[in-house]
C-alpha cells in the first residue's frame, strides 16, 4: 500500500501504477489557525510505502510526514519504507560555526521517532546525510532519467556542469549518453578580473545541456547561460533534479538565453517533466 503526502500525491500515483499497487486515501487539511489534520482513509496493512516531497513550505511538509508516519505506527504497522524524493533541511548536515543547528540531523531524528523503517530519498544535497540515520537510508539518482530525456531531446549534446562541484552529476549523463562533459571554471587574470569559460570544451555551435542537483534562485544557472552564450552555444537546454525555483528564478533563466527548463517531479513545478516514478519504483521493488 502507497500513501501520498500533500506535496506528493501525482508521483506517489505515479508509483502506485509502475508498482501495480494500492494507493491509500489520506484526508489532509487546515484548521484555520494553520495546524495540519490528518486522516488515513483505507484499512492499513503491514509493509506501507509513504512518498512526501519536504520542500516548500518544508515546515508544513514536515509536519504532515511526521503526522503520518506516527499514525501508520500507532496502527501497528512496522515496516514503513519512506520515500523522501527531495529531502528539505539538507543544507547543513554538519556545524560549521559554534552555535548552529544541524538542522538535517535533526529531521532525520524526527523521521526515525515518527516511525519510519527504512528511507529513499533522491540526490540529497550531501550524501553524508544517510549517515546520519539509524535506519538503512538509499540514495538514488536521477541522472539516468535526465539522461533518458537528453537522449530523446537534444541531438549530439555537451552536458556541462554550471560549476566544479555538479561536475559529477555531469560526467554521470555523459558516461551513459557517451557524449563529451565539460564544466565552467573560473581563472583570475588579475586581483580586479575573474574570467569563467569552459575548462576544456568549445561549445561553439553546439547544443549544451546544463546539469544541475538544485535550482533555488536561479543565479547559478543564469550566469552559466550567459557565459555559454558568449562562447557561442547554439541552443541552452537548463536540466536539474530538483526544481525549487523560489520568486522569479524561471523568469529569469529564459531571459538568460535558456531553450528549455526541465526537472524532475521531486518537488511540483511547471517544468517538472521527467518523473522518477519508475526509478522509486525499481529501488522498491528490489528492497536493498
């Protein structure tokens, strides 16, 4: 049996299809001063699959998976796989000034306490998060249905990373596409000027695919667009896994030069056009 959280409902059908399995009714509203009600609707049995994105508003979300995953347990239920498809409060899973929170860590307690047995989550922010769970935790990727959707869409591409630190993610889509990855680096040619061009590609005239984990803002991508313009890029594909896309940032990424914006339905926007139903799925099915 699937239950479908709030922020999650189309891709937790979505599993339920490539599964050939049950999707649970939940019952989820407001009262008016905001708190979450919650009401699981069809006869729970063990071995339950919850699927709850924890993005924006990531307070909320959070609190309906915790009212959910309690409720499940207070029935009984112990087996209770929990797929997290993006994972909020990922940013900082370590303390990096005296004083702070490590505000992953701390979710990861909260999950673990409302009765999750086991967690999926795709492309965490650090994959050092999966330790800290006491339960075992996967992390999936979703490079190769990114690749899948490259492959049907652009014609002999150049996937390049917006910087060094998604070059994996780039190197990843290329080894399966057996196409060239390149990412943009900065050289300083003085203390004033700082020059950003591909390390080791010419992408003039060429297709290019900028691949990316997260896009919040925008800013990273839109920079990436406007260099890759400069050298002379013929037409811009944007593609990421997780497309928070907060304010104007997709406004601003077409203005930047950009074709297409694509991401996966992790998280519910307007260019969430590559699902990872069938990559859950297959994870679940084989059961790690």
């Amino acid at each position: 049996m699937i239950i479908g959280g709030s922020s999650s409902q189309k891709l937790a059908a979505n599993i339920a299809h490539e599964m050939d399995d049950v999707l649970c009714p939940l019952e989820s509203r407001k009262f008016p001063d905001g708190e979450r009600y919650i009401r699981i609707k069809g006869d729970v049995e063990e071995g339950v699959i919850v699927v709850q994105s924890t993005g924006y508003p990531q307070d909320e979300n959070l609190m309906e998976l915790f009212l959910i995953l309690k409720t499940i347990r207070s029935m009984g239920i112990t087996n209770i796989r929990t797929v997290i498809p993006y994972f909020g409060y990922g940013r900082q899973e370590k303390r990096f000034n005296p004083g702070e929170a490590v505000s992953a860590d701390v979710v990861c307690d909260l999950i673990q306490y409302a009765g999750a047995s086991e967690v999926y989550s795709i492309n965490l922010h650090e994959n050092s998060i999966c330790d800290l769970f006491n339960i075992p935790t996967h992390n999936l990727s979703a490079m190769p249905t990114i690749a899948q959707y490259v492959a049907d869409n652009v014609d002999d591409p150049v996937i390049v990373a917006p910087d060094k630190g998604a070059l994996g993610f780039a190197q990843e889509i290329s080894n399966l596409l057996n196409c060239e990855s390149d990412y943009l680096e900065k050289i300083r040619i003085s203390p004033e000027k700082v020059e950003t061009k591909p390390k080791n590609l010419d992408v003039d005239g060429r297709d290019v695919v900028i691949i990316d984990d997260i896009i919040s803002t925008g800013g990273t991508i839109v920079n990436a667009c406007g260099i890759l313009k400069e050298h002379g890029a013929r037409r811009i594909v944007v593609s990421c896994v997780h497309p928070v896309l907060v304010e104007d940032a997709l406004l601003k990424i077409f203005a930047a030069g950009a074709h297409d914006v694509v991401g996966t339905d992790t998280l519910k926007s307007e260019v969430s056009n590559v699902s990872v139903a069938s990559l859950v799925a297959d994870a679940l099915k084989k059961g790690f």
